[in-house]
C-alpha cells in the first residue's frame, strides 16, 4: 500500500483525536501510522531533508486542520480535536481533502488560496498553489531535486565536450574540494605523455607520505569502463599505494565493480552519475543561484 498523502492523514488524524484527549505531536504521528498501517519500511523513508516523511505528511495535515479550527493546540506541540473538526469528520467520513476545508472558513474560501494580484493593474496573477498529493516541503524538495538531476545532465555533457587533461584537473579539484588534502597537502595533475596511469595524485600531509592516487577517464556518457581498464589501475598503483580513485563520466561495467571490490588495493569507483552528484555537493563548477529558506513557528520562542 502507498503512503497516504497529506491530504489522506487528514481523517485519520481527527479520528485518532475523536476522544477529545489532548494527545502530544510525537504521539500522535505514532497512533495514525499504526492506524492507517503504515509499514516499517515507509516509517523509515526519508525526506532530502532529513526529515521523517510520514511525519511530515502527518504534520501538515495537522497544521492545515489547526489553520481551519478542525483542531485546537492547548500547550506546546499538543492537539486536540475541536467541535468543527468533529463535524468535519462526520460530513467526509471517508476521506477529507483540502477543498473540504473551506468549509470551515469565511465564504468557503481557504485563506492560503485566494488569487493574489501583482502590482502591475493590468496584470492578473493567480499565485493559488497547485493541486498535489505532495506536501509544500515535498514540493520543493521535488523541485530542487529536478533542478540538480537536469545541472547533473548537463555537467557530464560539458566534461565530455572538454579536453581529457581538462577532465583530469576537474577530478582534482574535485577531490581537494571533498577534504582530500590536508593541512598543507597539495594536488598535481601528471604529465599526459608520462602518467604511467596515474592521472592525479594528492599528498594528504605536507610531506606527502599518505597520498591519494587517481585516474580519470573522460568517456562517451552511454559508454562502459571494463575490468580492463581498472586492472591496468592496479597495477599502475603496485609498489606506489595501497588504493586510489576511478572516476569516469561513463559507468562501470559488473566486472569492473566486482573486481574492484576482490582486487588486493582498496579502489573506490566513480561514475558518471556519482560524479555529477559530487560536483554538484560541492560546489565544484556549479555556483548557488538562489537560496530556499524554510522557516516554521519557534515553539521556544512563545513558551
């Protein structure tokens, strides 16, 4: 069974407070998954954020009720079903939407909803949001992850339209952006004619005993890196280093994973899409356009 939406908790929520006993927020997300069965698996599926997603449906749906006075907070992150949450329920037993919830306000016109005009006269702008089953923090999180996956398209595409000693300084670049470095380490890109298969290598302390070796391979997108290749990586590696990093903007192929994961050095493999999402965590050939601030209520703060 699919998780409900926000606007599914709803019900469920007014139910589980049907008693009329003030029940504490942590409670509460706990008795309407246990009511609407959510399972063990989607307790635990995540937001980007970090939050718990059912509890955020969950919460949403308590706040759109509190919004419409379908539910009363008598202290601190408590609720309590109120007369007009009661009567809510009794008219849509089998389910409450967020067009159900005009009921409850002046007009049957949900404050968060009504048309907002730009300051232009002439222009007419509808800033009503539009019908999902997701929640507002879903919605963006949605977005944003839209927004990465299309800059991660086309990162990979401008890495490939580079020159391979391009690709192997972005590589670097990189991994010193990721921490690999150290106080007063430094990073070289080898010489291409003299590499010996060694595309980069980084001195994790100032004297360069602990250091990061890695080979960087700027193939077609839709290609695949082959045992072969991370053999020969290897064995560039032997009497240099314990490990390294292979980083391609295409994909490895089964044999490769797997022998990297049984070969004698420790060699951590990088894929087109792994990279895209590192660059894109780091800040390495992306830049920030614009920041997203999500606020909610200080409990804290009104105590």
């Amino acid at each position: 069974m699919s998780m409900p939406t926000w606007q599914q908790f709803m019900a469920p929520v007014l139910r589980v407070l049907l008693d009329g006993r003030p029940i504490r927020r942590r409670e509460l997300y706990e008795l309407v998954a246990d009511a609407v069965r959510i399972s063990e698996e989607q307790r635990a599926e995540l937001l980007s954020s970090g939050q718990v997603k059912f509890e955020n449906r969950i919460g949403w749906a308590t706040s759109y009720l509190n919004r419409v006075g379908a539910l009363d907070r008598p202290q601190r992150a408590t609720y309590q079903i109120t007369d007009q949450g009661r009567g809510l329920l009794a008219r849509h037993p089998d389910g409450i939407e967020e067009r159900h919830l005009g009921e409850l306000t002046p007009g049957g016109v949900l404050e968060w909803r009504q048309p907002r005009r730009a300051a232009t006269p002439e222009v007419d702008v509808d800033l009503a949001p539009v019908e999902t089953e997701l929640d507002p923090v879903e919605q963006v999180s949605e977005g944003i992850a839209r927004i990465q996956a299309d800059v991660a398209a086309d990162l990979l595409a401008r890495l490939h339209a580079q020159a391979p000693t391009f690709f192997e300084k972005v590589v670097v670049d990189l991994l010193v952006a990721m921490g690999y470095g150290g106080a007063g380490g430094r990073e070289t890109v080898t010489q291409a004619s003299n590499d010996g298969g060694i595309d980069g290598v980084i001195d994790q302390d100032a004297l360069g005993l602990n250091r990061v070796y890695v080979q960087a391979k700027r193939y077609a997108l839709d290609s695949s890196v082959g045992r072969p290749e991370v053999q020969a990586f290897v064995g560039a590696l032997s009497g240099r280093a314990d490990g390294g990093v292979f980083i391609t903007t295409a994909r490895f192929s089964s044999g490769a994973q797997e022998y990297a994961r049984t070969a004698h050095s420790r060699i951590i493999l990088i894929d087109g899409a792994r990279l895209a999402s590192l660059m894109i965590r780091y800040g390495v050939g992306v830049q920030v356009k614009q920041t997203l601030h999500i606020v909610e209520v200080d409990e804290d703060f009104f105590e």
